[in-house]
C-alpha cells in the first residue's frame, strides 16, 4: 500500500517536528504527569507521542466533540470553558498551564469532551491519541492502571476546580453557599 503525496508529506513533517522537540523517554520522564512510569511504559508512549501547535485564539476541542486524544501542555496556557443556556460567554472553569495535562474524556465512555478548550495564548504540547492508548491499555493492564490512577487524579483537579469556581460565582451575585458546596460540613 503506496501513501498519498499528501500523508507522505505529513508522516514526514510529523518526524521532522518530533525530532525537533526531542519526543524521547527522558523528555516524557520529565513531564509532571508520567513521573515514575517505568521505561517500557515511557517506551510505548515515546512511539505514540506527537508535537502540537495552538496559536492564541485557536479552540482545541469542542464540548460534545469526539474525545480521542489528550495532551501534555509544554507552555502557553488553555482555558476550559463550559457553554451556558443563555446568550452570555461561557464559563470560564479553568486556566491550565505548562506541566499540565489536558483531556481527560478519552478514557472514559461515551469519549466526548465535557468543556470546549481554548489555547489563550501560543500553546506547545506533547499530543497522544487516546484511542491508541485505550486498546494499549487493553492489553498492558499495568499501563492501563498507571494512566487510569493519573487521569482520575486530572479529573478530580477539574471537578475541584470547578466546584470552586461555582462558589466564587454564588458568592458574588449574594446567593447563600451551602457547607455542603464548601466542604465544611
């Protein structure tokens, strides 16, 4: 089987992209999330690891959207933003920034995103396609119990993140917070 002019093309850029952002295992050691992997798990990443771009202003993903990958933000900064019913922007749930990891809905059914992600300003990320990593997972259960234990810990970051931002708002417009909101009970 021949690839097209134009795969042949991008399989070459993406080569040529990784080499100069030196997607190794010891880059990959270093990244906050996969901290303590062991080198074969570090190894079958390191193949499945791709560069990307956002420039500022540029939606990543969409609300909705098909879920079938995750990245590892190098710099530059994303907002997760939640739509509203009304007319109003949306809400804004949380900034994220170098050393963290964005994407979590690849890994759990039905794979659609739960925010839209936008970059703000240029972003540099390491890009995987989750659903590589799912039928890896599959069959490396190991893996599969590392990545599960770090992206529950993502989740429930965001779920903080956003139950504090709800308090933020309520308390704002006067509305009475609940110790069940607050976590004082």
């Amino acid at each position: 089987m021949r690839l097209s002019d134009t795969a042949a093309d991008e399989t070459m850029m993406f080569h040529e992209r990784k080499k100069i952002m030196q997607i190794t295992t010891k880059s990959l050691a270093r990244e906050p999330f996969l901290t303590g992997l062991s080198e074969p798990m570090l190894e079958i990443l390191a193949k499945e690891a791709m560069p990307a771009e956002f420039k500022a202003g540029e939606e990543i993903f969409n609300e909705g959207g098909l879920a079938n990958r995750f990245y590892l933000i190098c710099s530059g900064k994303v907002e997760l933003q939640a739509a509203t019913n009304s007319e109003h922007q949306p809400v804004i749930v949380e900034t994220i920034g170098a050393d963290s990891v964005l994407g979590w809905s690849w890994l759990f059914p039905p794979y659609t995103w739960h925010f839209d992600a936008c970059a703000i300003t240029p972003v540099k990320a390491i890009f995987f396609y989750g659903t590589r990593l799912r039928e890896e997972c599959e069959t490396n259960h190991e893996l599969g119990h590392e990545l599960m234990k770090r992206v529950s810990a993502v989740v429930i970051e965001r779920l903080q993140a956003a139950r504090h931002h709800l308090i933020e708002e309520r308390e704002k417009c006067g509305c009475r917070v609940s110790a069940t909101m607050t976590g004082t009970t």
